[in-house]
C-alpha cells in the first residue's frame, strides 16, 4: 500500500510539473525540440546533458582564493627601501658631448625655405641642405593656386579620411597619381613617413615572411618591426644575394602551410644613393613567386623623363610592380604620400593601414600643390633637364677632384652623399663615431663659408627577434641636395667651396688612433736617439751640424769621417745631431740620402779663416759659390749668404764638409773654438742654379707666392720645396705661404733660411685661431728671424666669412699669443683693397696695410698698364686711412677667396698675369703680356720705399681646375713656368 501511493505521489507530482512547465511560454517548442534531438541525434543530447549537468556544478562549486602567497613577505621600511633603491630606465637615452654640440650649433632658417635663405643669426647662406630640388616653394603658379585652395577649403579637413576627412581633391590627386604612373588606384596618406611604415604591416603579418634590402631607410625597418613579420636581408642592391635568399626561402617553405611572401626594397636608396635593376627584381619576383613592395620615395618626381619614377626610368609596366609606394613631401614639394597599385591593394589600405585609418585627411591646400606640382612635372621636362645639368656640375667639382670623399649616389639623384674614401678611414682608423665627427666638422666649415649642408642621418631601430640585422651599419655620409633654384655657375662655385672646406677638415684632422700610434713612436723615437746620441756625443762643436759617417779612433783623439767618396751610387744614413750653445746635444735626426760617385772635387777658399789646421770646405761637383775676400767684415758675409746660425740662445744647425786628408785635424780643432767665434766663417757657400741671391735681400720691395704641392695635390716635401726655391732669380726678399696645412711653415721657412729670404705666413681659420697659431710657434722653435709678417686671414670681409670687428678682434688675439712666444714682428690681416678702402680698421689695426688688388679682373686693364692701374687704386686707398702715409703693401689677390690656403691658391688671380686662358676684356693671357706686366709692375714700384709687392705666382699650378668663371686661366700664372720639383 504504501509502494502504490508512493508511485501515485510521484506520477501526480510530475503532471503537477509537467502541467506547470507547459503554462511556461515557450516550453512546447523546448520539449518538441529535446524529443527530435534526441530522436535524430542522441549523442548530441548526451554531450548536451553533460554540459548542463558541468554548469549546475560550477554554478555550486565552492569559491576559492587565486592568491595563494607564494612570495617573501617585506616589511612596510623594506618595501620603502627598494622604493628608494629603484631607478628607472629613461625613457630617452641622454645626449652624447659631440650630440649637445651639434644642436647648439644647428641652424635656424628664418622665412620662407628657398634657394637663398637666411638664418636666425642674419646670415643669407646658400641651400643646399633641403630637398626643393626644382624650386616649386619659389614658384608663383604653385602660390597662386594654394592660396586660393586655402581660402576655398581652409587649413585643414579637420577628420580622418572615409569617415568626415575626404574631400574632393583629395580624389583628385589620388586619381592624378594613378593616371600618371598607369596603375588601377591609388591612396593618399597624411604623412609621408607613416605611408610605408603603415602599408608592410596592413598587408604583412606575423608569420609572413619578407625579404628586405639590407640598406633600407628607417622608415622601412620601423614597418618591418611593426608587422612581427620573418624578416630575411640580403647584401644592398645585390641581384646575386637576393636570388640566394630567396631560393633558401623557398627550400624552407617546401613542407610548411603556404605564407605569403614579399620582397621591400627602394628605388634609389636614400642611404646611399643608388639606384636598384628593377628588371631583373621583377624577374626573380615572378620566378620565385614573391610580391614586390618598391618604395619610390626618392625616385618619383625625379627618375624618368617626365619625373615618373623608376619604372619609366628603366621601362617597366608598373602593373608588373605589386605595391608602388612614393612621397609627395619631397620633390613635388607638398605633403603627405601615396601608394599606388590595383584595386584590392588599394581598397585594403582604406581599413586596414593604421596611418590611413587614425589619421587626419591630408590637408586641400597640399593636395592641390601635390597635383600642380606633378602637371608641371608632366608638361614641362625641361625642368629635370635644368636639375640634371646642375647635378652634373656639382659632382665635376666634387667627385672625381676630391682626394678625401667620393659620391656613392645615381648620376640622376639630386640628393649627393659624399662618404670617405675607403683608403683615408683605413689609414686613419676612423670608427664610425670619428667619422661623423669629421663631417659634421665639415658641414660647420661650409656654413661658416655660406653653404648649408648637411649630414646623412638615422634613428636606431630596436631590432626584433625576426628582424635584427647587427651586420649592417649605416655609413656616414655628406648630405648635398642639388636646385634649379641656382645657376650653374653659382653651383659650381658652391660644390668649389664645399671641396674646399672637406680638404681644410682632413689635412688639419689628426684623430685619436694616430696619436696614439704617434704617442708609441715618440717612444722609440726617443730610445733611439738616445742610442744615437750616445754614440756621436764625442763629435759636437759649439752650434755645429755634421754628417757622420764611419768613426775611428787614433790614440786620444776621436777622428770623425766626415765626407766620404763613394766610387758608385750608394744610399747611406745621415745623422744630424743639434747641439747648444755649451755643445751639449739635445736632438738628432736620421735620415736616408743617396749618395753619387765624385770624380773630382771643387774646392775653393774659405770666407773667412777657419781655425788652426782645418782645411777648406768642399764643394759638390757642379755648385756655385760666391767667394768672400779674405778679412771681410761680418756684413759683407751675411749679406752674400743666408744665415744657417741663429743667436746665442737659439738652437741652431749647418753642415760642413771637409776633404779626407783634414778629417783628422777637424775633432781635435774644433773642440778648441772659441765660443764667442762668429759660427758665420763655418757656414757653407750658397748653392745656387739659375741665378743668386740679391745683395740686401731685405731691400727688395719684391716678394712672391708659393703652394707647396704637388701636379696630382699631394704635398711637397723638403727637398722637393728646396728645389722650387732653388731656382728663383734675385730680387725677391719675400716668400708668402697661405695657411698651416701640408706642414708648409716649416718646409718653406726652412727653404727661406737657406737661400735667404724671410716667409710670410698666414693663418686662415679664426675659429682654430690658437691651433694655427701653435703650429707657427712650433716651425719657428724659437727663432723669429727669418718670419716677415704672419697674416690672420685673407679677404674674410670681403666674402663676408666674418666682421671687420671680428678680423680686428682676432689680429689682437693672435698678437697676444704670438708675444708670449717672443714674437714681435708684423701682424696684419689681408682683404681686397675694396674691402680695406670700406673698412680702415682692417688697416688700422695691422701694422701695414695688405691689400688685394688684380689688374687682370679688371677687363679694362692691358698688360702694360697693370703698375699704373695698382698704383691708383692704392692712392685712393690712402685716402680713406687714418695714417696716411702708412706703409701699404701688395699682397697675393684674388676674385674670391676661400678658407683653406690651397684652395685659395686654386682660385685667386694675382698681381701678375696669365700667360694662357681666355680673354677678360682688353686682358689678355699670353707669355708676352705676362712679361710686359711683370715689367710693369716691377717699374712702377722698383723704386718704392712705402710699398711692397707680393707677386703671384711663382710656379704653374697644374694641380688646379680650369673654370669658365676664372677665364680658365687658374693653371698658368706662374712666371718661372712648371715648377721643377713638379
């Protein structure tokens, strides 16, 4: 009974519920729908029970605690102290020293951006630096039509483009460009860096696979790092390199699901310049079935005959190339880029490219200027014609003339990238660190002459673990952007004076390797002389120099050999040991001569007696002498050969050679001289070739210029100036030199000692005032005899490279440290007598007044005519001068002048005349108008006590460039003709 009325509860109980359930709406097509699932598919409704008892579970499941305090419990003064300790990574990594001085030092244009622009600090300098290659900013037609489409759609569309952003000639020039590449679409960012940056990620991702150009730019590497793409490089512009990774790319990928597979690269290469064979990249593209992304940035409006890019350039069909990515920011002078190609690309891009996406819309007014910019590009081809004219003109002077950098860049490109020549890093060791010092230094020096350049410059990307690429370094560079905003002509003169300031960097640059190479020589150096010293002590006299040989010994006495006769060529050491006044040696040199059989000897009397038992100087065969009578008074010496001997407290050395047969007699004689003896009587003839020394050189109001180097530009070096100064005629008392490269203080004041004459040196950069100025003091060594005048510039005014307030400034200064070295001779500063004439305080603060002054630029002067013409100018220059009988001398002259001495040199023309170029006027370069005028000159100031003439040049510098704008005549001034040493 009970069994029977539990089985009635439970059957009432579930048709109570059942009866409940079905009042449920809804519930009918629950149960019709448990009834067929279960029929058709019971599985189903056995995973379906499951899952709703597992739901019941959880839903009843107990909670529990995720903090499970598996860690070190610290107390609150623990937790403070690691609070204290902690420093956090900046954000931004500080600022290196040579960082800091490059932005103090970074220029401000003030203005509009064009050709010609002036700076924050009132300078109006020559644009080189910025990428205005056809000067559209400058163009009256671009102006017109942005400010009307300024005043029509205002500043800026204020929106992100497809949303409220889109205007319509943001379509226009979307449309534009398509039509002039010949592709199927095209889309227009904001930013021209964020185009490509954007576009490799919308279409690549992680473990997609792409194949990039090891020298991409930075804005590639930053796309490369965002997508998390596999990333593979090969060598820069390498087709060989590139087929190899892609047929390892494609080996690897044989068994793996397919991925998608691309190839970046850039037309012409923004860190180096050249340019890529896109031919054959699109034949290994189709080969081995890769997709090419070509960024164009530099090449479209640039590369082609109507400025289309590298596909006109090297004909190929774009369709052929799947992503063409370009700028409008740079040649088309606007803002923003573009990527073109078919429709899919495009149309993915307008939802998928970050850049595009959360981004404002490109502004009208530089959409507009982008499509005027592009019409006249397409209309007009003679621009790119100008551009690469100019182009061409700037890599003749800099190029193939340049010792120290080369071009890495297309012929085409107009941005030129200068980078060190290979064999001058190697020899120097230049990290990449000195490198970019070195052409920052460069750049510094161009601006201070009127040219803004600047450096090739990069950001760091920090390398992923798909993307890195620590093989590749970018390489520093010389950055030079080419307009048609300039003449040819003004081109020129700025790729001469870029030249100029690379060559006045690099041969006064001594960097830290080499000093320390240098400071490990000294020390060898100096252990051999020690040796050397120690072996030749015994042989010194009182301020003498000797040539030792072979050494004997004969009882007590030490018998030197001092010249030997060799029956046949033979290169033996020559050791020169410099002793004081007390004959205590404190120097020596070793150097290596050639020695040539003597089949005789030409001995003639001595000048003045030598002491007891020395005999007679020896002559080599073939030389001159001027002999001195016997008793001469100490006058008639020196005026009839140079002085070798300096004073009592000045270290100072000469050579005498003596026959075999005195050898013995020399030693034991002259550790008895008398110090109080003139050293005169010992000094050796005067050896002269082709003519002998004034009388009075001093008297001389002549003097003439010399460039100590080489037909090929090289230096001279000693012997080879000796030579050159051998061989000038008397009359001139004054040799001038422009600068302190090439060693040429010492070289040339070296020379002047010899064949007596006094050197008139010049110091060129104010900013490395006290550098030049050490380097005189160090070539004098304490003797200021033989100095003329030591000059603090060269026409700085009249080029405006500095202030006449700045010249005088620097003369005091340069004074004032010359004093401290005990010189107190001439100091003065050289400008045009134009420039002089302007400005008297050049002159004031001199102490005689140097100016320039070139008959033959005048195009009205003839040759004959060139003393009188010099000689007016200067009495109108006395005119303006406070003293006016103050001396005035003639120095070197020249149309323009440069910063660097040999550059100077290569451009000046002079007080002489040409003896070959073209005409300038009634001026004409011959050999018989040369002389004419040097008669002339010579003439018209022979007899001048108030002024002196400085002509140039001696000697044809062969090693110069020929230019239309110096009358080609650069080469020929010299009138002694080529000079013998070459």
């Amino acid at each position: 009974m009970e069994l029977q009325e539990a089985q009635k509860f439970v059957l009432e109980s579930i048709r109570e519920i059942t009866n409940t359930f079905q009042k449920v709406p809804g519930s009918a097509m629950l149960i019709r729908y448990i009834q067929s699932s279960y029929q058709d598919d019971p599985v189903r409704s056995a995973i379906e029970l499951i899952l709703v008892i597992f739901f019941v579970r959880y839903l009843l499941a107990p909670s529990y605690s995720t903090h499970t305090g598996n860690f070190v419990t610290l107390s609150e003064e623990e937790i403070d102290d690691l609070v204290d300790e902690w420093t956090p990574e900046p954000l931004v990594p500080n600022q290196t020293p040579f960082e800091e001085a490059e932005n103090e030092r970074l220029p401000v244009i003030v203005g509009p951006t064009g050709p010609k622009s002036k700076l924050s600090n009132g300078r109006t300098v020559t644009n080189l630096a910025s990428y205005n290659f056809y000067n559209f900013v400058s163009n009256d037609q671009v102006k017109e039509k942005a400010i009307q489409t300024l005043r029509t759609y205002g500043v800026g569309p204020c929106g992100p483009p497809q949303f409220y952003g889109t205007q319509d000639v943001h379509m226009k020039t979307e449309a534009d460009i398509a039509s002039c590449l010949g592709t199927e679409g095209c889309i227009v960012y904001a930013q021209a860096f964020s185009t490509i940056s954007s576009v490799i990620p919308a279409f690549c991702k992680r473990g997609d696979i792409i194949v990039a150009d090891r020298a991409v730019n930075y804005a590639i590497r930053k796309g490369l790092q965002i997508c998390r793409s596999t990333i593979r490089y090969y060598e820069h512009n390498d087709m060989e390199d590139l087929e190899r990774v892609l047929q390892k790319v494609v080996k690897e990928q044989a068994k793996k699901p397919l991925t998608r597979r691309f190839i970046v690269t850039e037309g012409l290469s923004e860190t180096v310049g050249d340019c890529v064979d896109l031919p054959k990249l699109i034949e290994l593209k189709l080969r081995y079935k890769f997709r090419l992304m070509l960024d164009e940035t530099w090449s479209f409006g640039v590369l082609g005959r109507t400025g289309r890019g590298l596909t006109e350039a090297q004909n190929v069909d774009a369709s052929q190339v799947d992503m063409l990515i370009g700028s409008l920011a740079g040649p088309l002078c606007a803002g923003g880029g573009f990527c073109a190609g078919s429709s899919d690309v495009v149309e993915h891009q307008r939802i998928s490219a970050a850049s595009y996406t959360f981004s404002a819309a490109l502004p009208a007014m530089l959409a507009t200027t982008a499509s005027e910019t592009l019409n006249m590009l397409q209309t007009n081809s003679e621009i790119l014609v100008q551009c690469r004219e100019n182009i061409k003109a700037m890599r003749a002077q800099l190029d193939p003339r340049s010792d120290w950098v080369h071009c890495t860049s297309s012929p085409e490109n107009p941005v030129m990238l200068l980078v060190l020549k290979p064999d001058i890093v190697n020899s120097r060791r230049l990290s990449i660190e000195e490198q970019e010092r070195v052409l920052q230094e460069c750049v510094d020096e161009a601006l201070a002459n009127g040219i803004l350049i600047t450096r090739l410059k990069s950001m760091p990307v920090a390398p992923s673990t798909s993307g890195k690429d620590e093989g590749w370094k970018l390489k520093p560079a010389l950055k030079v952007c080419i307009t048609t905003g300039l003449s040819k002509k003004e081109i020129e003169k700025a790729g001469i004076t870029i030249r100029h300031a690379i060559t006045k960097v690099l041969t006064r640059k001594t960097n830290n390797t080499t000093s320390k190479y240098l400071a490990n020589m000294k020390v060898i150096i100096f252990v051999a002389t020690l040796a050397a010293l120690f072996h030749f002590t015994a042989a010194q006299p009182f301020q003498a120099r000797h040539t030792h040989r072979n050494k004997h010994e004969k009882k007590d006495v030490i018998v030197t050999v001092i010249e030997t006769v060799y029956a046949q060529a033979t290169e033996v050491p020559e050791v020169i040991v410099f002793v004081d006044q007390f004959g205590k040696p404190f120097s020596t040199v070793t150097e290596g001569i050639f020695e040539h059989p003597h089949s005789t000897l030409d001995v003639s009397p001595p000048s003045t007696p030598l002491p007891d038992g020395i005999g007679a100087p020896t002559i080599p065969v073939g030389a001159q002498s001027t002999a001195i009578p016997t008793g001469a008074p100490d006058s008639a010496v020196e005026a009839t050969q140079p002085q070798h001997v300096a004073s009592t407290s000045s270290p100072a050395a000469y050579t005498v050679a003596l026959p075999l047969s005195d050898q013995a007699q020399v030693s034991s004689s002259l550790n008895n001289v008398d110090p109080t003896t003139p050293t005169t009587s010992m000094a050796p003839p005067v050896q002269t070739s082709t003519g002998s020394l004034p009388s009075t050189p001093e008297d001389s109001a002549f003097g003439f210029a010399y460039s100590p180097y080489l037909t090929d530009g090289n230096c001279k070096t000693q012997e080879q100036v000796n030579i050159d100064l051998e061989v000038i005629e008397g009359g001139y008392s004054v040799v001038r030199t422009y600068g302190t490269d090439c060693n040429q203080v010492a070289t040339v004041l070296s020379a002047a000692k010899r064949y007596g004459l006094k050197l008139f040196a010049g110091i060129y950069d104010l900013n490395t005032l006290d550098e030049e100025v050490a380097t005189i003091v160090s070539a004098a060594n304490g003797d200021w005899s033989h100095f003329d005048t030591i000059s603090v510039g060269n026409e700085l005014v009249d080029t405006g490279a500095a202030t006449a307030s700045a010249v005088v400034a620097a003369i005091s200064t340069t004074r004032q440290l010359l004093k401290k070295a005990g010189y107190t001779g001439k100091v003065v500063t050289v400008d045009t007598l134009v420039a002089a004439r302007a400005n008297p305080s050049l002159c004031d603060s001199s102490d005689y007044c140097a100016v320039n002054c070139h008959p033959f630029y005048d195009g009205h002067t003839v040759a004959a005519d060139s003393g009188k013409f010099v000689t007016t100018q200067i009495s109108t220059l006395r005119a303006a001068l406070a003293n006016k009988n103050q001396e005035v001398v003639i120095t070197e002259t020249g149309e323009q002048s440069w910063r660097h001495a040999r550059e100077e040199i290569a451009n000046s023309p002079s007080l002489q005349w040409p003896w070959q170029g073209e005409t300038n006027g009634v001026a004409v370069p011959s050999p018989e108008n040369q002389a004419s005028s040097l008669s002339s000159i010579k003439s018209a100031f022979n007899s001048s006590t108030s002024t002196a003439v400085i002509l140039f040049s001696t000697f044809n510098d062969l090693w110069k460039s020929s230019t239309p704008a110096q009358f080609n005549a650069e080469k020929y001034w010299g009138f002694l003709g080529d000079a013998p040493s070459g």
